[in-house]
C-alpha cells in the first residue's frame, strides 16, 4: 500500500506534508472510535491523509465541499486554478480532480463526499464525530459558521483541527486563527501542540 505522502504529492493542493502526517496520525487513532469529518476536500489532498488514517481502522471520512471553490479561488482571486474551471458550467468544480484522488488512492470504499455547503450537511446531523477538520472557505463568517456548525457533534476525546493558523498577519490571513481562539476561549477542549500551521484542540470529557 503506498505512503500517503506519495500519494498525495501528485494532488492539487495546500498542506505541508508534516502537516498531512500529523493529520494521518491523527486520524488512525480517532477512526476506531467514530466516523471524522472535513470541510474542504478542494482535490484530495488532506482527504488521502485522513482517509488513510481511517482505512486502518475500517473507519470512514465525510469529506465536505460544495465544490464551486472557496471566495479566493474565483475566477481573478489570488488562488484561481484554470485547471477546475468547468467552461460548460460556467464557474469552479474541483469534484472530478477530487474523484480522481479518490480513486487513485484506493479510497472509494473509506471516503464519502458530501457534495454541499457545510451548513446544510449540518442541518440534520447527528453522528458523533471522532475527529473535525476545518479547511474550507478562509473568510471569517465561513470558518466560523464551520466550527459553530461541527464543534458541537465532537465526541469527548474527539480532535479538532483548523488548518492555516498564522499567529503573525503578516504571514497570513487571520480568520482560522481568530476561531482558533474561539474554540480555545470555550473551556470546551484542551490545546495540543501544533504541527506548523496546523492548530490541535481536544475535546475534554
Ligand atoms: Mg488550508
């Protein structure tokens, strides 16, 4: 079975591989005890980490994104990738590259893409949840609205992962930082140490 880094060094994407393992290793250990969740699949990337995480443990990831790319991946946004313009549809659809992830890393029987705005795969759900990772739209009501709508279906002990933490504006943009500090601010997890901008909270029981 290939490493996860191989596999996902060939993916379209953000996440430093230290970044990719610790979210592996995270996943490993909390897939035995409940399904995990992202929001923010974009092509696979984090989702071969954490799925082959999970596959260990015959676990399985919800792997949430609508597809139509985050405000800063828009046609003339700073992340635009001409590459996932569907020129039929008019506007951004990574879910054939995220597909094609899947296949290639033998994840179709672990991963489950819920093609949707985060919010709306909330709506009605019920699942405790072993592990949330938040990556998706970076603007501050998106990535608040993402953990105001998750952080609550984490089981105790559960993990949950934001991903583009910069302490320093100057490094990057602040919004996942700023609910980071939220979450922090809740009494409702402990903080574990950070792999780069990777920021580790744990559910307390
Ligand atoms: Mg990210």
């Amino acid at each position: 079975m290939a490493c996860p880094e191989r596999l996902a060094a060939a993916v379209t994407g953000f996440l430093d591989p230290l970044e990719g393992r610790r979210l592996f290793e995270l996943a490993a250990t909390a897939s035995g005890r409940g399904p995990c969740l992202e929001i923010g699949s974009y092509c696979g990337k984090s989702a071969v980490y954490l799925g082959c995480g999970c596959r260990r443990n015959g676990g399985v990831l919800f792997s949430v994104d609508h597809h139509r790319g985050s405000e800063e991946q828009q046609p003339g946004e700073a992340y635009f990738d001409p590459a996932l313009f569907d020129p039929a549809g008019g506007c951004v659809d990574s879910l054939p590259a995220f597909r094609r992830t899947l296949a290639a890393a033998d994840l179709e029987d672990t991963v489950i893409p819920l093609v949707c705005r985060s919010t709306l795969a909330a709506r009605m759900w019920a699942t405790p949840l072993a592990l949330v990772f938040i990556d998706g739209g970076h603007a501050f009501e998106t990535a608040h609205s993402d953990y105001r709508a998750w952080s609550g279906h984490l089981m105790p002990g559960g993990y949950l992962l934001i991903h583009d933490i910069f302490k320093d504006p100057a490094e990057g943009g602040q919004a996942p930082y700023q609910v980071y500090r939220i979450a922090c601010g809740s009494g409702l997890f402990d903080e574990l140490p950070m792999t780069k901008t990777l920021g580790v909270l744990q559910r307390r029981a």
